[in-house]
C-alpha cells in the first residue's frame, strides 16, 4: 500500500459485530442501517480515494434523537465513530477504520427556517451546500461559502474542515458564516452552541468546532448566515506568458488595497485540461490565467476593473476578456467549478492545500513545479489565488505503488515548502489522514499537546474519528 498508517482494528470489537449490528438495529428502521458487504463498500473511502477501509457498520439517522441514540449505544459498546457527510473530503477525513462504524448524516437533509429579516437560515446538516443557495436565490439572498464540490458536500462538512471556496476572498469562509450548531457530543448527550445572534457569551466554543474534523462531537443542525445578492458581478479572464507573472500580479493586486470577490489562477495544463472538458472559451495561447470577479453596481466594477487592468498591465498581461453576458460569466465558473473534475478524467490525482502569503506566490510556483518534475511527475496548479490557497493537483497511476510513493512525497514536499515560507499546512480541506504525519512540521509538540487536550475534553476515550489529524505517536488525555 502506502506510507500512511492505520492502526490495526481491535479483534474484540470485530468479533462483536452482529452484537453491535443487532444494538443499532434496535434503534433505527431497517432502510437507516447499512450492513452487507457491497452496501458497506461505498463507505470505503472519500475523495482520497487511494485509501480504503471497509467500516464494520453504516448508520444514516434521521434525526438529533436517533443520532444521539445511535452515539450513546457505540460509547457504551466502546466502538469508534467517523462521521461523514456527502464524502467529498479531500485529505481522507471520512475514511473509516475496519472496527469502527460510520454516522452519516445523508438524511438529515432539510431546511428548517429561513429568516429574511434577519438574514439567517436554520438548516440539518445534511443539505447539500448549494441547496441553501438554491432554496433563497429566488428572494435575492445567497450563502457565500462556496467550495468546488458545493453541488454535492454537506453543511456538516464544511463545518467539519471550515471550507471555503471561490469568493472566500471577500465573504470569508465557512467560520465567517456559522452562528450556531446541534450538536452530539460522543456520549449521546446534545448541546446547543451559538444560535441566530451575532454574539454569543461565554468561551467562543463555536469557533473551536468549526474545522473539528469530526472528532468533537456530530453536527446535526446549523444556523447560518445569509447574504443579500449584489446588484451584479463580473468575472475577467486575465492570460500571462508565465505563473510567476500572473503569480506577481495577485499579490501587487492585494498589496494595492483591492479585495475582488474571486480571484482564481489556472496553469496552462490545468487551463487545456479544463477547457478540453467544460469548453468555457479559456485562452490556450498562455502559459497561466486567472479569473478575477468584482461585484457591485456597473460603476463600481467599472472603476475596480480599471485598477485591475492598469495592475495587470505592469505585469504583462497578454489576455484581457471580460463576460459579455450571465451565460458567459456562468460559463466561465463552470470551468473553474469543473477543473478537478476535468483532470479525474485524464489521471489519478492528489490535491494538495497549503496556504502562503500572496507574496510568495510566484516563488512557490516555480518551486512547485521544480519539486513534481523532480519526481518524474506532473502538476496541474489550480487554487483560490487571492488568499494563498495552493491546489496543486500532482497526477500519478493510482495502480502504480511506485508512483503513487513518489506523489505522496512530491505532496508532503510542497507542503513543507508552504510552511517554510510562512504558510499553513490547510486552508479549507483539513488534515485528515492526509496531513495527519506533518503537524509535527507545522507545530512543535508542546502546540500538539494542547490541542489533543482540548480534543480530550470532548471525547476522552478517543472514539470519534481516530487516526485523524494528530500523529499516531501520542495522545494526551
């Protein structure tokens, strides 16, 4: 296989499963409960799908109740718990464990209030992203986060890993848009946390369960915050001759005082690769492009793309073409949203997400592609520009143990690289398994062990999602 470790499963809890089955089946209806071997499979993995683990059950509650009834049942069995929601995650955050038994929230999926006047919304966490979109549009109202894989991940996992997405630039990220969560902590009991108003008091423990990654406890409910629709929005392609150069522009554009609303960067394999697929009009005659969206009134755009333009000027910008209508300007983020798709098509890939200053952008790049080719392999650079937030997709054969060793490595390298130049590790996908072994790289052990106490308060017996996010070494109680 490959270098990340699982813990091996415990052969008592394996040899209690039809006792465990027969426990959970006593608490929800036959059609919430997945139990054979092929239903159990398409539990295996999530987006990380170079790792599989097959789960000893499968629960799909329909309801805080029967999650808490579910979570009460396996801590008193002393079973482990991975919570998932659509499985999008990208850094292995619900891939299970062979004796653990995955709680997903799929049927927990409705829209429970919307509150105009006060521009909140109160949903389950099963609804998908973009349904909260879709369920308000019609009364100018929109819920900004908006990650690439938003037509299909849960509220419960962007809560999980704070996603974020194209227009995080300006509207910030899921953090900036959670009042209030449901809550199960691992013995069962429910918690309120948050709720419709701005501030609450006491410890700001919402702030501490936004990107828990599904070890504090299982979201079930969220009260969000709901945006009004500008009067109008304008995404520009802008094409470079090289990254460093469109790399050079973003930061000079943020060093200059503006915040567009988007602001995303393709390299010319991810540029042929995407336009091969969604045909967006992308131009094929630069060696990078980025898509930068202003909103407001005509005026305003007017005066930001001005700016922009002059910027951009300074930097060689071969490529100026500003959307014309709301089908080119949806075309051209169907490009952008469809880009990790397009790659899947053509290879196996690994999506790294570090984070760095927008003023290493154009150094980063360049080492980013020195570091893949180092490896014989190749890397499509795809990310949210304005915010640092590095995507690069290094493709490899997943068959290919040698080649997959060799992304892993070339990942990890960039990784560290982001670190060094005053970055992150994460900036929207979480750790998971992926990340899980350079925290040590990020924080020093001391840092690490505050944070695993913290953990522990939660859940002291280390049953929700194991194996995630701390390194195997130690655990703190």
């Amino acid at each position: 296989m490959t270098h990340i470790a699982f813990p091996p499963p415990d052969p008592a809890i394996l040899a209690r499963r039809d006792e465990i089955i027969a426990g959970l089946a006593a608490l929800v209806p036959d059609e919430c409960l997945v139990t054979s071997d092929n239903e159990r499979r398409a539990y295996e993995t999530d987006a990380l799908t170079a790792y599989r683990r097959v789960p000893l059950a499968v629960v799909l509650p329909r309801s805080t109740e029967e999650v808490s009834a579910v979570l009460a049942f396996l801590h008193a069995q002393g079973v482990k718990v991975v919570p998932r929601g659509a499985g999008t995650s990208l850094s292995g955050g619900a891939i299970p464990q062979e004796d653990a038994v995955v709680v997903g929230v799929s049927k927990l999926n409705q829209i429970l209030e919307v509150d105009f006047a006060n521009r909140v919304a109160r949903v389950q966490a099963g609804v998908t992203n973009l349904g909260i979109t879709d369920a308000i549009m019609g009364d100018g109202f929109f819920y900004a986060p908006d990650p690439s894989s938003q037509l299909a991940c849960t509220i419960a996992g962007n809560i999980g890993m704070n996603s974020g997405g194209a227009h995080c630039l300006k509207h910030g990220v899921t953090t900036n848009h959670i009042l209030g969560v449901r809550m199960v902590l691992i013995d069962g009991t429910i918690v309120d946390i948050g709720g419709a108003h701005l501030d609450a008091p006491g410890l700001d423990l919402l702030g501490l369960i936004v990107g828990h990654e599904g070890q504090l406890g299982v979201v079930t409910e969220a009260t969000v915050r709901i945006l009004r629709a500008t009067e109008g929005a304008r995404p520009v392609l802008f094409g470079f001759d090289t990254s460093e150069e469109a790399g050079a522009c973003v930061a000079d554009i943020i060093g200059n005082g503006i915040i567009p609303v988007a602001m995303e960067f393709m390299d010319k394999l991810a540029i042929e690769i995407t336009e091969a697929f969604a045909h967006a009009g992308y131009p094929l005659d630069v060696g990078a492009m980025l898509i930068i969206e202003v909103e407001g009134s005509d005026v305003e755009i007017d005066a930001q793309l001005a700016r922009i333009v002059d910027i951009a000027r300074t930097h060689n910008v071969r490529t100026v073409r500003e959307s014309q209508s709301a089908m080119e300007a949806a075309l051209i983020w169907k490009g952008r949203k469809s880009a990790f798709g397009a790659t899947g098509r053509i290879a196996d890939y690994i999506c790294m997400d570090g984070t760095v200053p927008t003023g290493q952008l154009s150094y980063v790049l360049k080492r980013t592609d020195e570091i893949v080719g180092h490896y014989g392999l190749r890397v499509a650079n795809v990310f949210h520009a304005g915010d640092g937030n590095m995507h690069p997709l290094i493709m490899y054969n997943v068959n290919d143990p040698v080649e997959q060793d060799k992304a892993e490595q070339a990942g990890n390298d960039i990784l560290k690289l982001c670190v060094e130049v005053g970055g992150c590790l994460t900036g929207e996908h979480g750790v998971g398994i992926e990340k899980r072994d350079l925290m040590l790289f990020q924080f020093d052990q001391i840092d690490l062990d505050q944070q695993m106490r913290v953990r522990a308060v939660f859940d002291p017996r280390w049953l929700l999602n194991p194996a995630k996010v701390f390194p195997l070494t130690g655990r703190v109680a």
